[in-house]
C-alpha cells in the first residue's frame, strides 16, 4: 500500500540489548573487572581495605551504619583517610540509622570527614520520609567500588567468639568504568542531601580493568526500575531464573511473572529466610506460596542466621546483585542501587552459590488437604517443610534478633500464616473499639486532632502544588 513505512532490521543491540538499555535507563558499561563478596565478614575486610586504598577520594553510603563494634572499626579507616588528605564523604540513612548518637557521628566529623543524614523528618514536606536511602556502596578514587545488600554492623560481622554466626549476604567488587557510573549514582543522591559534589571529584574516564560488562540500576523513588527489569527478565528466561531475596513481598505483576515462566518450563527457583528480623514480613512472604507453587515455582526456606542477600542469577549468562528488595517499598518508594553483570564466569559462580545455599536450606511442599473426598477439590492443598538436604547452621541470635522475634511467635507454621497476619489486625483493632467505647471523649479529641492535621498538611500542599518527592523532577 501507498505510504507505508517499511520497517528496517535493527542493529543487533536493539533486539533484547535495547529493551534492557530503556527499562534499566542505562546500557550495558565493558571493561570492568568483578569480584563476587558472597561472605560477609570477608565483603566488609574488602570494604576496608577499598577505604585504606584510596588516594584521592572515599564516597560512602550506607541505610545503616551502627556504633558498634563493626561500625567503629569503619569510622576509624575513615578518619585515618581523612586525617591523610583524602576527601571522605559519608551518607547514611536517618531512619536505617536511628539508633547511631550523635556522638558517632561528630567524632567523625571533628577529624575533617563530611557527614550528612539522608531524609530526616520534616513538618513542610512530610511525604519525603517515606522515600529511604536504602543504598549500600562505598567508592575509592571513582574507579574502585563496592556495593551490594551489605550494611555496617556486626549483624554482618558475626561474633568474634564464633557464637553468632554472620548475616548471609552478597556484594560485589566493580573496577574499571562501571565504578565511575557507581560513583555518579552517589553523586545524584548526595545533592539530594545537601550541595553536590566538587567537580574534582566527578570522573568522566576511567581505564578498562576486565572484560566484564557491568549495567548500573540506580533505583529512585516512583521510577520501578528494578521492576520492570525483574518483570523483563522473567518474561526472556529461556531456562533457569534464580532468586534470593530477604523481605519478598513481590506485587501481582512480578508474581504473575515468576507463575507464567514456570509454567513456561523455565526453572524458576525462589530462596527467602526461614525465620527473620522482621517475622512480619516473612508472613506476608508465606501468604503467596500457594499460587507460585502450583504455577511450578520452587520455593526454599533458609535454615541459617538470617539471610540478607537480593541477588538473581539467570540462564547462566545474567547476574543482579544489590540492594533492592522485591517488595513495593524496594521497587517504588526507596533509593536503591543493583548491578548486573552480563559475564558467564560471575554467573556460573552466583549459581554454585545458590546450591550450596540450598544444601542448608528446607524446600516448601505442598500436599493434598486430609478431608473427606466431597471437600479437596474446594480446599486449597496444605503447605509442609521438607528436610534439608544438609544440616542447618547453628546461629545464636544477638539481643536486637531476640527482641525483635518475641513480638510474633516462632511458632507460626506455614497453614497459619494468614491467621497470624489478620488475627493481629483483629486484635488492634479490637483494642481500638474497646478504648472508643470506655473513653469516647479522649478518642473523639485524638481523632479530632489527627484529622485537623492532616487537613491542614493536605491543603499546604494543595496550595503549593506539587508535593516535594525527591527524584521526581
């Protein structure tokens, strides 16, 4: 026909290589040497020894940065560095590090190390505390990095008497010219904290070190990268897709994408922590194996300390490591940051990785309901542990674990899931009437006053427009 365009055959990078480039906001960076820090005692000795190594520069972020006995030791490589010329910045996330004094953070600043707190609370814009800095990367001279699933504290160090065993966690040692990709992503959210960067710290060259290609996924709040990324990469999985992920609460999309691959004949395989700091969210994550398995997906339960990786590993070529978990808050809400290293030897380590994780871990299975023949085809099968195919590692729990597992039972299996997440919004809310019948008047005047307030914050923004959400320009 007249006036029809004919379509020309695209260069060979537009075929999956674009759609990866458009989804990611970035392509692929070569020359790059990688170095997977699947232990992490021995990540944060890397850590340590990248901040003793650097020359010029140290850029520094972290969601939690502690005062202890971890977080101490990488205060003191930090003022050494400074207190010898190098220019050290330091981010950390006001809410991941709550409990870290003021007192930490000022020794560090009288020995010349710049300090800044991402997203303290703020009455003129309140809704920029949902937006965490939840990034983990730490930066040598713009051509060395390191960044992963990695916080600073002796959760990832492990007892130095052996009794507590180290948090199971992933990173990755980046050198060439990826790391300056890296350092530009910590330049983007260091303006956001404050003013940006000195020009004579912002590298634009940087000498192959390898010959791997590593792509930078900088996550910002309301972008979805690393969804649509996920989404894309379990729709062009021709074999196997891997998964590790610590507070897994995947949206439908994501599900929907796992359920259609497997049933596709890809092996799809999801490794979650059998018991967790935050037993809440381990909850949630129970509340969808029904669906996943019955699509084919394998789901497995760590059985050591906790686990704390987000990495994916697929078809033997691609492999993400980084921070961002698979739930809304990691997808939509925060700052994260993950890289993907299109090289077959990283991949082909991340799986021996995941097997010898899943030696020490406990596959969920799913049986037949035992009930009368007239009643199984409406219920819906029960849920069992199988064994591990190894022993379990024997963890002894630090104080902040204990704490914070007595506030929901260990006890909950995985068919009283469900029960535990409602019957605890049954009890508060519970509670609530019973406070509104025996104090009507004090409820009424605390109702009263948080509705007034969040009117009042409403209609200031209402007037002013568009509400401040940082990354959103």
């Amino acid at each position: 026909m007249t006036g029809d365009r004919v379509p020309r055959s695209l260069p060979e990078r537009s075929k999956p290589g674009r759609m990866f480039d458009r989804v990611g906001r970035g392509r692929p960076v070569p020359g790059n040497s990688v170095t997977l820090l699947h232990d992490s005692p021995k990540a944060l000795e890397a850590m340590l020894a990248l901040i003793d190594s650097a020359q010029r520069w140290i850029h520094f972020d972290n969601y939690i940065f502690r005062d202890d006995a971890t977080g101490r030791r990488f205060a003191d490589a930090l003022i050494a560095r400074a207190e010898a010329g190098v220019a050290v910045r330091v981010l950390s996330d006001w809410l991941g590090s709550f409990g870290t004094g003021r007192r930490f953070w000022n020794r560090m600043r009288a020995a010349g190390v710049e300090v800044r707190l991402f997203g303290p609370p703020r009455l003129r814009s309140p809704l920029t505390f949902l937006s965490r800095n939840h990034r983990k990367m730490v930066i040598a001279d713009g051509a060395h990095a390191i960044t992963g699933g990695i916080c600073i504290g002796d959760e990832w160090a492990g007892g130095a008497d052996g009794e507590s065993l180290a948090w199971r966690d992933c990173a990755v040692r980046i050198d060439g010219p990826a790391a300056t990709v890296l350092d530009q992503a910590f330049a983007r959210v260091w303006s956001v904290a404050g003013a940006g960067l000195p020009p004579e710290e912002q590298l634009t060259d940087v000498a192959p070190a390898g010959d791997a290609k590593v792509r930078v996924l900088a996550g910002e709040p309301g972008l979805s990268r690393m969804a649509r990324m996920t989404a894309l990469v379990l729709a062009g999985a021709v074999s196997r897709v891997w998964i590790t992920d610590a507070y897994m609460v995947a949206p439908l999309s994501i599900a929907e994408a796992m359920a259609d691959a497997a049933r596709d004949g890809v092996d799809v395989r999801l490794l979650v922590p059998g018991s967790s700091d935050l037993p809440f969210i381990r909850n949630l994550t129970r509340t969808g194996y029904r669906a996943l398995l019955a699509a084919g997906v394998r789901i497995f339960e760590w059985n050591g300390p906790m686990l704390h990786a987000k990495t994916t590993v697929t078809d033997g070529t691609w492999a993400r490591i980084g921070s961002t978990n698979l739930n809304w808050s990691g997808l939509l809400g925060n700052w994260e940051l993950d890289v993907v290293v299109e090289d077959p030897e990283v991949a082909a380590e991340m799986e021996m990785v995941f097997r010898r994780d899943l030696e020490l871990s406990a596959e969920v299975l799913s049986r037949p309901v035992r009930a009368p023949e007239a009643l199984k085809r409406l219920l819906p099968p029960a849920l069992t542990i199988g064994r591990p195919e190894a022993g379990g590692v024997a963890h002894a729990p630090r104080r902040r674990e204990r704490n914070q597992r007595r506030l929901v039972t260990l006890r909950a299996v995985l068919t009283s899931a469900r029960r535990a997440l409602f019957g605890t919004a049954a009890l508060i809310l519970m509670a609530m009437g019973v406070v509104a019948f025996l104090a009507p008047r004090i409820t009424g005047l605390v109702l009263g006053v948080a509705s007034l307030v969040l009117a009042l914050l409403a209609l200031r923004g209402a007037l002013r427009g568009d509400p401040e959400l940082p990354g959103l320009e």
